[in-house]
C-alpha cells in the first residue's frame, strides 16, 4: 500500500501516535485523501514525467503534495521547502501555479531539482545533447582529464573512458544544457558501476567477476560500458522534460545550495511543505558519490541532518532535533504568522 504512516500538519492539527491502535481504528481513522492503493496509485503515476529524471532515495509522493497544496495554498502564493531533495515539493508546486523556493546542503540535490524545475529550449536542447553524444566519441582518452582513485576503483576501464568523454564534450554547453547533461552522466554513472544489478542504492564495493544476480535469475558480469546508458538516459530525460512543459507555470522557482538552519530566503514564501530527513537512515552525500566525483561539486555532508554516519543512538536523535527546530525557527523568521507548515514524516521515535 502507497500510505504515509503520519502527516504531522501544523499548527491546525497534530495528528496523535498510531500505537496501540487496531487495524480497524487505523483505516477508520485515516486521512482516505491521503491513502491509495498501489492499484489506485501505480508507480508510473508516482513518478511521472520529471520525477523519475534520476534515482534518488528519500523522495516522497508528489500526490501527497498535491492534496496538502489544494487545502493549504492558492495559486498565487509561494511554497518553501527547507529540505528540497529531488524537487518534489517545488515541482508540484509550479503545476499548481504557485511560486516556490527551495534550500538544500547537497549540491547534487540542488542540479536535480533545478534540472526538473528550469524552463528548458527543448528545440535547442535536444540537437545539443546530441552533439555532446557524438563528439563524446571522438575525443581521444588524453583529453577526458584526470579521474580520482574513487573513480578508476569502481568503473571499468571503457566505461570510465566513456563517462570521462561525456563530461569534456559537455564542457561547451551554456548553463542550462550543461546542467541537463551533468544529470544525464549522473544517472549513467549510477548504472555503469562495478556493481550487481540488484544493489545500485549503497554498494559496499566493487564487483569484477560474474556473479548469480538475484534481479534477472542468471549468472551476470559487472557493467563494462557506459555509452548505452547515456544514449538512454538522454532519449528519457528529453521526454520527460518535453511532458513537464506541458504543465509547467511561469511561475518563480528558486534553488538554493545552503543550510535551512541560517539561509535567507530571496523570495516572500506564504507556507511550507516538507518531507525531513530522517535521523541515521540515508547518507545523501554519498548516495549520489559518484555525481561529486566526476563533476566535482561541494561536499557538505558533514552539514547534513540526521546522517546515518552518525547513527540512532541518544546522542544522534538529540541533535537531529535542535537541527530541525533551527530549521523551523529560521523559517518562522521568513513566514507570515498565519502560514501553513505541512511537515511529512514517519515518526517512528516520537520525535515530532
């Protein structure tokens, strides 16, 4: 079942712990708006168009921001999500017609989110990407440039040849473009590793002989290339964008590369919709490890909230807690008294 186990939804309501309740006092009481079945929601309604432009662990259904949209907000206000990750939040806010800003600590976060959310040329956009393809081919190995160990430890020879090759050719790209393809090497990346086809989320290291792989029944061999997983990924990441154009509004959208605790905001937001990490169950620094390697953003992750480096223990869920209520402080400082906050959580310890 497709289910939120809680929707904390302040300052209106607080909705009471779900222990010790019967099956039947469960669903008696449920929020019915909030609640689909995987044959009322399947998984290509969940991640339609540009919410499926890349894998990304942690993200939440756009439908539940839709329903909390339509109760909370009209067109013409703002939404702010403090913890913007893969851009759901901002991208269901700009079908709705509303403005919306969005801060994260992960710079790869950040390329996604403004992949999904910017107005793209598409006329001009695709001819270029495939440019960037074919040119990619030419270029001999001596002007890729240099690879981290990281690197040459988890990719084959060809493919990180081929990964390399992409990164220069995109090189000419003006902004917008050469963000687009960041994303498409980003996800050929995640394919392309040295690693089982059934644990591409967090391998714990490189695999370089066959292996029995438990997703296709069959004894399978380590990815050698990449250059077909870029092909791919350019073709779907061109239709995606080309059906979220059909419902994208003018509307302002802002990403911002910062820490919720002390950003400022450059837009007035009316009302806030989240979905928070958690404390000690992802790492989104190096989730996407393979995107800061290649392309050589920022790494904060000794910013994040709630990383499972730091564990469960007392000591983690204490400072997850003061991160979040600076978190929500400094947003109360940008907010209008009356706004709505909309936090998405499964509060499995209690904490909110």
């Amino acid at each position: 079942m497709v289910r939120p186990t809680a929707v904390a939804d302040f300052p209106d309501t607080v909705l009471a712990p779900l222990v010790g309740l019967t099956q039947e006092a469960l669903y008696r009481d449920i929020d019915h708006e909030l609640s689909w079945s995987e044959a009322e929601l399947p998984q290509p309604l969940r991640t339609k168009h540009v919410h499926s432009l890349h894998p990304y662990l942690g993200k939440f259904i756009p439908q539940i921001v839709e329903v909390f949209l339509r109760r909370h907000f009209d067109p013409s206000d703002c939404v702010y999500d403090p913890f913007a990750g893969s851009g759901t939040t901002l991208v269901e806010a700009n079908v709705f017609g509303a403005a919306a800003v969005g801060c994260d600590i992960s710079a790869f976060n950040c390329l996604l989110a403004e992949v999904k959310t910017d107005v793209h040329c598409l006329e001009s956009l695709e001819p270029a990407l495939s440019a960037v393809l074919e040119e990619a081919q030419a270029l001999s190995p001596a002007a890729h440039g240099a690879a981290s160990d990281w690197l040459r430890d988890w990719y084959a020879p060809g493919a990180l040849n081929e990964l390399l090759a992409y990164r220069a050719a995109s090189e000419r790209l003006g902004p917008s473009e050469k963000k687009v393809a960041q994303l498409i090497l980003s996800r050929a990346a995640r394919s392309a590793r040295q690693t089982t086809h059934f644990d591409l989320d967090f391998p714990k290291e490189p695999i370089r002989e066959p292996y029995w792989c438990h997703k296709h029944k069959r004894t399978c061999r380590p990815v050698e290339q990449a250059e077909k997983f870029l092909r791919r990924y350019t073709s779907d990441t061109l239709r995606r964008l080309r059906e979220f154009s059909q419902l994208r509004s003018d509307q302002d959208v802002v990403v911002l590369h910062g820490d919720a605790r002390s950003v400022e905001l450059p837009l007035e937001p009316t009302g806030l919709i989240t979905s928070p990490p958690y404390p000690g169950l992802i790492d989104y620094h190096e989730q996407h490890r393979y995107s800061y390697e290649l392309l050589g953003f920022r790494d904060r992750r000794a910013d994040e909230i709630g990383a499972a480096a730091r564990g469960r223990g007392k000591a983690a869920h204490e400072s997850y807690s003061e991160s979040m209520v600076a978190v929500l402080a400094n947003a109360r400082e940008q907010l209008p008294a009356d706004a709505p906050i909309v936090i998405v959580v499964n509060d499995s310890k209690g904490l909110y």
